[in-house]
C-alpha cells in the first residue's frame, strides 16, 4: 500500500526543544503522526503521514465504551556516528498483533507497520535527541472507532503512530526504587488480558499505584491474582531478581507481558553463563532469601528505562532491603550492555538492532 505523506508547512513547525535535560517522558510529540484506517470491506486503506493533528471520533466509537484500544511502546536511538536505530522492532510488532487477535481487533499487516514506521521516523529525525541516554518515543495505537452501542467486535479501526522525545531515565546515574507488595489489588489473572497491551489493564493498575505513592513507594509489585502469593510484574514492568547465583523471573503464564526487554535481559545474561530461571517465585521465597542473604538483587525491566534497579521492598508492614539497598552488578551490566547495543555502540550478537540510516 502507498503511504501518502503531506508536508507541514516549515513555518508551521514546532520548535525543538532546547535542553535535551528537561525532556521527561510522553510530555512532547513531535509534528508527524503516521495514520491507516480499516473497515470489514476495504481492509487496511488511506495509508498517510500527515501533520499530527487531533482525531474526530465519534462519540459512540467502541474504544470510547468497550476498550477495544492496544498499543505499544518502542524507542529510536541516535548513535554517536548519527546512524538512527531501532531495537527488534519486529517483537513489537508481532506482540501487537497478538494483542490484537486477543481483543478481536483487526490484524495489521507487519510490513505495513514497518514501512509507516520507518517512514516516520526517518522524516521526524531531527526529533530524535542527542543527549546520552536520550531517544525518540515511539507509540503505536490501534482504536475501534465503528459508532455502535452493542458489545461486539468493532467493523472500523485506526491504527497510528505518535513519537516524540524522551529525556535520560537516570541522568543523575541510577537510584534504587522502593516498591509496594499489593495484596488487595491484582493486575491481571490468567485468561484474562494481562499478556497483551491492552488499554484496560493500566486504568486498572492506578488504583493500586497511587496506593503505593501515597505510602512512599514508586511502584506496585503485583502479585498472582488466584493465590496473591507468586511475584507476577513491578508497575508497567517485567521482574526480576538475583538470588545466590541465579537470575530468577517468573514464567510468561499468561497474566504477564511478554516484555521485549525482558526476553533481550535473559538472552544475554544466559549468553553470560548465567542461570536464568523462568520460574514462579513467591514471596515466602523472597522474605527467606532476603533473610539468610542470598538475595542480592532486584530490578525491574522495560523499554522506557532499560532496567531499574529495585533497592526496598514493603510488604505486610515491613520493608525489606534488596542486597545493600544499592544498585547489584548485574542489573548494571545488562543496563550497560543493552544501551550500547542499542545505541550502536557495541557488537549487536544477537542481530536485534536496525539501522534506519
Ligand atoms: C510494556 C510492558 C512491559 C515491558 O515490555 P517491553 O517490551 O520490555 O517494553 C512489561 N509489563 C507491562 C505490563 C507492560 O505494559
């Protein structure tokens, strides 16, 4: 399909920001947004970028009642030689037809995608940020936009993609969060959505997560949701901890998300002769662990911080400190490792990096 691209005028483009530090994260969208629009009859059509503007739904749109809204969350990097990249943007991609096919969405054509998402980027580079650290936000959304009031899978769908700069997760270096155990709250329960990208599942996470703040701590560590026993996710994020010599993450047993980090945290701390287990880990193993020492390390994973060291734990009124409270050896390495690969920095072994240009 052609994807039509109409100009913004250059006298209508927004000024880039000035300092790469006050960047933040989802506060700044850059002036391009790549659109494509489906029906049960024609398929996928109007392929565009176009200048980013605001939608006209109507008010009766299915996203707007039933959920039907999935997205995803990838990043553009620029190297220091000015190469652009992105990190196996194809596991993106396929995660968002999975989601998809879970909520009874239209499934998009993967070359499609990747072609408005090259495409975008490619025009929206000088959105891209050169600080270290620094990248260029991309989110790909699909909403069911059919006007209809029964509780169906919608006909119509749009799919599109946003961008827009994102500051350094730890310009000040790391520092360790503390996180909530939530036992009255769960997340997602197995045959439910948990494993997709689904709208739905963060509306019902904010309940929990202003719990956690209020408390003083900066995210929820969900549990499962049958026994409120096994770890299951931290915030928006994949889990994992260090405990004696192995690096333990609970399995993908359908209530959590297949996180494209936490595959890539696996992959390489395996290729590194650790041994990783996929493993259901419960919080009784947790407290005894932090007791007799052997827990070393905590940390979350995802694509907005790489990983995230995790230095306290409260739960059932008492906190727990991971290793020294400081951030582990390990949880730094792969943070290393992952930002220069992804940067264009270091050899890229498993072939996950794309030069765009
Ligand atoms: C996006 C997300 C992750 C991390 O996935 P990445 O592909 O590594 O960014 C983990 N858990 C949840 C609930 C998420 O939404």
């Amino acid at each position: 399909m052609k994807i039509k691209v109409t100009k913004v005028d250059p006298e209508q483009m927004k000024p880039k920001p000035e300092d790469e530090s006050q960047l933040g994260f989802g506060k700044i969208f850059a002036d391009y947004f790549f659109i494509v629009e489906y029906d049960r009859e024609k398929g996928w059509h109007n392929a565009s970028i176009e200048p980013l503007r605001p939608l006209s739904l109507d008010p009766a749109a299915m996203c707007l009642h039933y959920g039907q809204e999935i997205f995803e969350g990838m990043k553009a990097y620029r190297g220091k030689n000015g190469s652009i990249y992105l990190f196996r943007p194809e596991e993106n991609i396929n995660r968002m037809n999975r989601s998809a096919k879970r909520l009874c969405m239209a499934q998009i054509d993967n070359d499609l995608f990747m072609e408005g998402l090259k495409k975008l980027v490619l025009l929206e580079k000088d959105w891209i940020p050169r600080g270290a650290g620094t990248s260029l936000y991309i989110r790909p959304t699909m909403i069911a936009t059919e006007p209809a009031l029964g509780v169906h899978p919608s006909g119509q769908y749009i799919f599109y993609i946003i961008a827009g700069p994102v500051g350094a997760y730890y310009p000040e270096g790391f520092s360790p969060t503390k996180i909530y155990v939530s036992e009255k709250y769960v997340r997602a329960a197995q045959g439910g959505v948990g494993d997709c990208k689904a709208a739905g599942n963060y509306a019902a996470s904010l309940y929990a997560g202003q719990e956690a703040l209020e408390m003083g701590y900066t995210q929820v560590l969900w549990l499962d949701a049958r026994e409120r026993k096994y770890v299951e996710e931290v915030g928006t994020s994949n889990i994992f901890f260090v405990i004696g010599d192995d690096l333990i993450t609970p399995p993908l047993s359908g209530s959590i998300l297949p996180g494209v980090t936490r595959d890539s945290v696996i992959r390489l701390a395996k290729s590194w002769g650790v041994n990783v287990r996929e493993e259901r880990l419960s919080m009784d193993e947790i407290l005894s662990s932090s007791a007799d020492g052997t827990l070393k390390e905590a940390f979350a994973s995802g694509t907005a911080a790489v990983v995230s060291p995790v230095g306290q734990i409260y739960y059932r009124g008492s906190e727990y400190i991971i290793g020294d409270g400081s951030t582990g050896p390990l949880t730094e390495k792969l943070y290393n490792e992952i930002l220069q690969i992804q940067y264009g920095e270091k050899e890229d072994p498993f072939g996950w990096r794309v030069k765009i240009s």
